[in-house]
C-alpha cells in the first residue's frame, strides 16, 4: 500500500508536535518541521520589542520525530524556517524525492518574536512586514508549491491553524488580556486562504480547513509567559490534545467532507463528539 504523508511546520514543540504524533497514530508517515533541530538550539521568542533575548525552548523536530516512530511510523525531520523560502523549497523538494507525495498538509508553523505583542504605535515597518512573511507569505509559497502535486495525484487536505485574533478584537491591550495588532492583522489575512482553496480547487479534489484552537496551554506558552499568564485569566485552556483530535477527525471523518473550506472550532468540535476522552473534565463543564 501506498504511505500516508502528512507535512507539519511548526512542529517542535506545541500544536504542531501534537498534531504530528496525533497524524501518525492513524496511520501516517510525517514530515516533522520547524527551525529547531535538536534541543537547546536559541533564538529570540520574546513576543515584544522590548523584551527581545535569544533564548532556548522546550522541544525539537528531533525528538518529535522520535515520538513518531515510537507510534510505528516514519519520519522525515527537516529544518525549516518560515522566513527563509530556501529551507522551504529545500524541504518540500527533500519530501517529494525521499517519498513522492504528500497528502496532507498542516500549516501551522508561525513568526514567534518579538511585535506579536507590541501595540499598533510601537510597530516599525520592518518588524509588520517580518510578521506578515511568517504568518501570511511564507504558508502562501509552501502551500501553492503543495497543491502543484497534490491536483496532479486528483486531491489532498489542507489545514491552516489560525487564531481567535483573526476572527475578533481582543478583550484588552496587549499585555492586559490581548494581542498585537500585527499578529491579528496576520492570521486575518491568512484565514482567508481555505475558503478561496475551497472555491476554486474543491471539484479538483482539494480540502481545506481553518481550524481555530481558543486557547490550547502548551510548553512555550508556559516558557515564555507562566503558568498564570494574562491569556489564562482572560480565556480557559485547553490541552494539545484537543487540536491532534480534531485534525484526525478532519482527516478521517466522512462528514468533515461537507465542512471544506468552512472553519472548525477545535475546542467545540472536540466537546460535542467527545474526542478526548477525559476532556473536558466533569467539574469544567
């Protein structure tokens, strides 16, 4: 039989780790990416401008490939850093040669850095347009570069995590409950990509999903804000659970055929299909 291939960016650590273990305990093959290869590797993840310091954070696309191939299955774990297109182009040419195809394609990697944080006056010019490659430009490139050999195989499935602060204002500032308009602004405008996918590729075999995760506690979060940040008051958590079950569920489910291009609430989805088992616990509800 033909493998299965799923391709995650933003996979070291989080939502994409999750998503790429989840992918692989039903069946596929995973193409494990992000800009951190092995643990300990540094870069500036402070959200504003005036925080930036390199740091380390939790996690790698080594040890997630490593928890790939411990649920049976292989793994390709390829550097790749959203704003360098050459690291993209270098790994989707690496997937094709070492396993021809790829059937499912998860964009999930975003820029994390300083301005995602940072208030509208506080923005320079080079710090929005640095934002807009890594949450807007670079999944457009890595995406049309995807479906050339998806519509030549006659489909495939594409993913877009987005974000709440595409869909609405935030309750407060930045630093009192919201976000930066630059990161807002960003995953608005990458939101709309699978509704468009949907009307002009759905009769050629492509599905397309925005799947919005409400707030999903994982290590960098905790790493770079605490346990009891400003977003952990303001909204309730979920774990990364949640978004490796309702991507499965996307993948899977003959009824998330009729939801192309539509978005779909992970927390939601999850709570009335009951997809986590445990979750949400009896009190939380």
């Amino acid at each position: 039989m033909e493998r299965k291939v799923a391709f995650v960016t933003g996979a070291s650590r989080g939502i994409g780790k999750a998503v790429a273990i989840g992918l692989a305990e039903i069946g596929y093959d995973v193409v494990v990416t992000a800009r951190t290869v092995a643990e300990g590797e540094k870069y500036d993840y402070s959200p504003t401008l005036k925080q930036a310091n390199e740091r380390a954070m939790p996690g790698s696309i080594n040890v997630t490939a490593e928890e790939v191939r411990k649920r049976g299955r292989e793994a390709l774990a390829i550097r790749l850093d959203l704003l360098d297109r050459a690291s993209i182009d270098a790994a989707i040419e690496r997937t094709l040669r070492e396993w021809s195809h790829i059937d499912v394609l998860v964009n999930n990697g975003i820029y994390q850095g300083p301005g995602v944080m940072d208030r509208f006056l506080d923005l320079p010019d080079d710090v929005v347009k640095k934002i807009f490659e890594g949450n807007v430009f670079a999944q457009i490139h890595l995406t049309q570069t995807v479906l050339h050999g998806m519509l030549a195989r006659g489909g495939g499935i594409i993913i877009n995590i987005t974000s709440n602060a595409a869909l609405n204002d935030p309750p407060g500032p930045a630093g009192e409950g919201g976000w930066g308009f630059a990161y807002g602004a960003s995953k608005g405008a990458f939101h709309r990509m699978a509704g468009m996918l949907k009307v002009e590729l759905a009769e050629r075999g492509i599905r397309a999903y925005n799947v919005e995760p409400g707030l999903i506690v994982h290590e960098s979060q905790i790493a770079l804000m605490g346990e009891d940040n400003d977003l952990v008051r303001h909204y309730r958590g979920a774990p990364v659970a949640v978004m490796a079950a309702a991507v499965n569920w996307l993948v899977t489910s003959p009824e998330a055929i009729a939801q192309n291009g539509q978005t779909i609430f992970a927390q939601r989805l999850c709570k009335e299909r009951q997809l986590v088992p445990g979750w949400p616990s009896p009190r939380a509800k």
